[in-house]
C-alpha cells in the first residue's frame, strides 16, 4: 500500500467490521481490515456466539415498529431514539443482505425469537467449539467476498495509535514484518468491547475482573476506547454488559463455560451472600444479575439457592438446561434436608440462611405487595423454596462482551464530546455505545446491533465517497419476506418448497403413494400369477401409504422445529 490514501480502514475483523467493509466493497471501494488475530480462524466472540439473529428477543422480521417498541421497553429511560429507529428499519434488510451473501437460517426451537439461528447450529455445550458452525461461516464468507471484491483482510494486524489529519487519519500499526503507517479517508472502529483488557474491565465494570469468568472470544482489548479518547470522541455508559451468571467452578474449570447458564434458575430462585440475605431482585433476570454481581468486592461470593423442586422444572428448561449439565460438566452443588445443613456446606451465616429463606417463602405465599415490601424487593415468578432437598450453587459473573462504548449516531459516526459528528470516524457493533445497557441493563442483540450498524457506516462512507449505491434500505422493504435472498444472482439454500407441499397435502400425498406402489407391485406381481399379484399389490399400497404418511409428519416436524417460515 505504500504512501497510498486509502478509502475505508476498519479497525477488527469480526462480524460488525467485515459487515462495514463487505458492503463498502459491494460500493467500489477498497477497504482494509485489520484484524489483531494471526490465526485464518482467528477467534472473535462473532464467531463463538449462538449464532441467533434477534432485536430484544424478537423475530428481527418482524414490522419496524414492533422491534422499536420492544428496544424502548428494554431500555426504557435510556432510549436513544434515533439508535432505536436506526436497528429496528435496518433489522429486516440486514437480513436478508447476510442471506445474499450465503447464511442459512434454522430455528432454534419453537420460541419465537429462536426463529433465525445461523446454520449450521453452534452446539450449546462448554468449550468455544465454532468452526464449522453458522457464525463461523459467515464470517469466512464475508472475508471471502471482501478479497473478491477487491478489498483486504490483514491478520496479525494490531493498531497502535491514530491521528487526524487533512485527509482523515493516520494510522500506526503494529504488523508481523514490523511497524507500518497507514493513511486512510474514512477509519471504522469494531474491536469488539473492552471485556478482554483488566485495567479498563476495573476503571468501568468492576475491581476484580479476575473473579468474572470470560464466556466469549476474550479478544476485546479495548483498542476502540483508547483510540476513542485520544481523539475526543463521547462515551456512552461504559458501566454495563452482556453476561450471564455461571457456576463459580467455570473459573477455573472450561467444561463450564460459556454453557449451561443459570438465568432459568435465578428467576424462581432465590440469591444470597455470605451472610445468609437476599442482595438483588432475581426477578430482574441473568443480565442484571451478571452486572451486580460483578461490581461486588468479590463478584464470585454469593449462591443460588432453591429446592428440589425447582432443579426439577425450572432447572431443566433452556436450550443448555442447568440440570443435568452443570453436575456434569463438574459444577459444584450442594445439598441438605434443612438450612442449617446447607448452610455449614457453603459457609453461609446458618442463622441469616433461615431467617432470610423464612421471609421469602411467607412472601412468595402472601403475593406481589409483600414481595415487593421485602428489603430487597422481588419481582416476577418466585416460588416457595423448600420442597425436597434444599440446594445451593456457588456463582460468577461470566461476561461476553461490554455495552457502553462510543457515542454515535443512527448512521454510526463517532460523536464527540459534545455530540458532534467527528468527520471520517466511525463506530460499529461493541465499540459503540448508546443502543443497550442504561439503568435497567436492556438487551438488543450483539449479531444485529454488529450487523445494521455496520451496514450503516458502510453506507454513510459510500455516500460521502460520492458513490451512487443503492441502500440496502432501498432493496429491501422494511417488512419483506426475510426468507427471500436479497438481490439478483444471489446465493440459495435449499428450497424446501416441495416439502412444503407435501406437508400441506400430506393425505392426497400418502394415498397417490399407496396407489402407485400398489400399481408398480401388481405389475409385477402379475408375471408370477394373479392371485400373487393381488396380495404384492395390496401389501405395497398399505406399505406406500405408511412409509408417505410418516415421510409427511417427519417434513411437517423439519419445517415446524428448524426452518424459518
């Protein structure tokens, strides 16, 4: 590249960074990608993730004003409208444009979010086992149509420092042949978070970063935030992240991350410290817990604790349930008859253990009001806690990736401290911040939030390059049939058209089977005599109707269990 300017420089070769770079390319343009992993397969928690395409647990096919709503009510005061409008209108094209370029979709499970999980699924077991899977897929693939149309991808490239300048940006890098200055018009951060650096996980999230277990990639070092502040760019609640509560032996033991999560369990349970008292709303879900735990001056101090019962129903639901996969994968669980005996196995306060499980379970029978009058109120599904074995799991916070990052704007241009756009600068996936987090911790969705941001800043580049490219916006109305591939010459899956029409005509499908298997048996029944002709002919039939009945039921469950409508 020499002294060359380029056009578009991204900063992280995950999903946010080559969506960016992808579609700037799809443009005319040139992009480079640095990416800080020396591996062909470097990892990235886009790679590693469970490969669900969802806006705040919804279907992201869903009308634009349905996935709004569904944003503003998981942030709630913290609602950044224009972010909120921004991924709700791009979430249908966004994919449908993945699909142009080769993803194919199952459902997870019948839950409606579940509907659109990258295939091949990514097993939900311990261990970061991606390649292969759907995640890991596109990600190659993206690289692949980034070289095809002329761009690059640069592993073992980890940027040192940044500039402005007249043209944009200068950009210091640190390669495997050595040190390396870049210049570039447009500079596109997508490092992913700071959830893999220790010194900005203990300035924003917590003091013992130590004590939270790393569920993703861990790559996210933080490049972003200091490139951020070093050319004055505005932050955005750098204070939260997306995690889940584990098993206090995912520490130190990797057959218990980043699955099976506890978030079932804490929502009919109940969380206690050492002392023996309730120090959090369960009802608030796994996320929240996972952030409150981890700015405790010991985030893996406390327990779940919950009965037999409980471990019996709510412990056996999820895509991973906790039981039986966490005793397992070695978790350690305790158990005891009484508090007492519970409380001397987990060196809990026994008397604190009693009193506090005493005034629970006359809440949880007296309704909402007395739970909500609890010292530490509790909201949704509490169940009495006693029925069988008592039980205690010690815990962790586990953290994927953060949430605060850079401010920007709905077309994903860094803002500066005072909200102005910085010309050139651009922030997408988690290294920006405003779409999730806030006070009550809201959810949108690290794939789609990686996916339509960038998008967005592909775009914006484009424009302000002065190509004239159609926007994925335009392509694709904002509630299409997202199963359709975007585009002319676009890549397919398998139809599954006729099965379709078998499933829908499942009798007319088994009784034209029956008749032809009875009419090709007769007919050769017939060289061997009559009588044996009829008999062959009868067989088949009932024979052909059975086998086509049950080939329709096997296709009415492939449709229903694992392709999108």
């Amino acid at each position: 590249m020499g002294d060359e300017l380029l056009d578009m420089v991204v900063v992280g070769g995950g999903l946010a960074g080559l969506t960016a770079a992808t579609r700037a390319s799809e443009g005319g343009l040139a992009p480079v990608v640095l990416e800080q992993g020396s591996q062909e397969r470097y990892p990235c928690n886009s790679r590693s993730s469970g490969g669900i395409l969802h806006v705040a647990y919804n279907d992201v096919s869903l009308p634009p004003h349905v996935l709004a709503a569904a944003v503003r009510k998981a942030m709630d005061a913290d609602a950044d409208e224009a972010l909120i409008e921004a991924v709700s209108r791009r979430a249908g094209p966004a994919l449908q444009w993945v699909q142009s370029h080769g993803a194919r979709f199952v459902k997870a499970s019948p839950t409606p979010w579940h509907r659109w999980m990258l295939a091949p699924p990514r097993p939900m077991q311990a261990g970061l086992d991606f390649p292969g899977r759907g995640p890991d897929r596109l990600v190659s693939t993206l690289a692949a149509d980034l070289k095809a149309n002329g761009g690059q991808l640069l592993l073992g490239h980890q940027v040192k420092s940044v500039e402005r300048a007249a043209h944009g940006f200068n950009v210091a890098v640190a390669t495997p042949q050595g040190p390396r200055d870049l210049r570039t018009k447009a500079l596109v951060l997508a490092d992913g978070g700071f959830q893999g650096d220790a010194q900005l996980m203990r300035r924003h999230i917590g003091p013992r970063p130590e004590h939270i277990v790393q569920r993703g990639a861990g790559t996210g070092r933080g490049t972003a935030v200091r490139i951020g502040e070093a050319l004055g760019c505005g932050f955005s609640r750098m204070d939260r992240f997306y995690g889940h509560p584990l098993s206090r032996d995912a520490l130190t033991n990797p057959a218990l991350w980043p699955y099976p999560m506890l978030d079932t369990l804490v929502l009919s349970c109940m969380v206690v410290d050492r002392e023996g008292r309730r120090i959090v709303d369960e009802g608030r879900g796994g996320i929240h817990l996972a952030n409150f735990l981890a700015k405790l001056d010991d985030p893996a101090s406390c327990f779940l604790v919950l009965d037999q019962a409980i471990w019996e129903s709510a412990g056996r639901e999820s895509l991973l349930p906790a039981n039986p996969h966490l005793e397992t994968g070695g978790a350690t669980i305790l158990r005891a008859s009484d508090p007492a005996g519970l409380a001397a196995l987990a060196g809990i306060d026994a008397q604190g253990l009693a009193a506090t499980l005493d005034e629970y379970n006359w809440a949880t029978q007296a309704g909402p009001d007395a739970l909500a009058a609890l010292e530490v109120a509790r909201t949704g599904s509490a169940r009495v806690i006693g029925e069988g074995l008592l039980m205690a799991i010690p815990m962790a916070p586990g953290i994927t990736n953060t949430m605060g990052g850079i401010s920007v704007d709905a077309d994903a241009r860094a803002l500066d401290t005072y909200g102005a756009p910085i010309p050139g600068l651009y922030a997408v996936g988690a290294s920006a911040g405003g779409l999730e987090g806030g006070a009550q911790i809201g959810y949108v969705g690290g794939l789609m939030r990686g996916l339509t941001s960038g998008l967005a800043a592909a775009e914006h580049v484009l424009v302000a390059a002065g190509r004239n490219v159609p926007s994925v916006m335009a392509a694709a109305p904002a509630h299409a049939d997202a199963s359709a591939p975007l585009g002319t010459g676009a890549r397919r899956g398998p139809s599954v058209r006729v099965l379709r029409l078998i499933t829908r005509n499942a009798q007319t499908f088994a009784a034209a089977s029956a008749l032809l298997a009875a009419v090709g048996a007769g007919c050769i029944g017939a060289l061997a005599g009559a009588a044996f002709a009829v008999v062959l002919a009868l067989g088949a039939g009932v024979g052909g109707y059975l086998l086509a009945a049950a080939f329709a039921e096997m296709a009415a469950i492939i449709l229903d269990m694992l392709v999108p409508d």
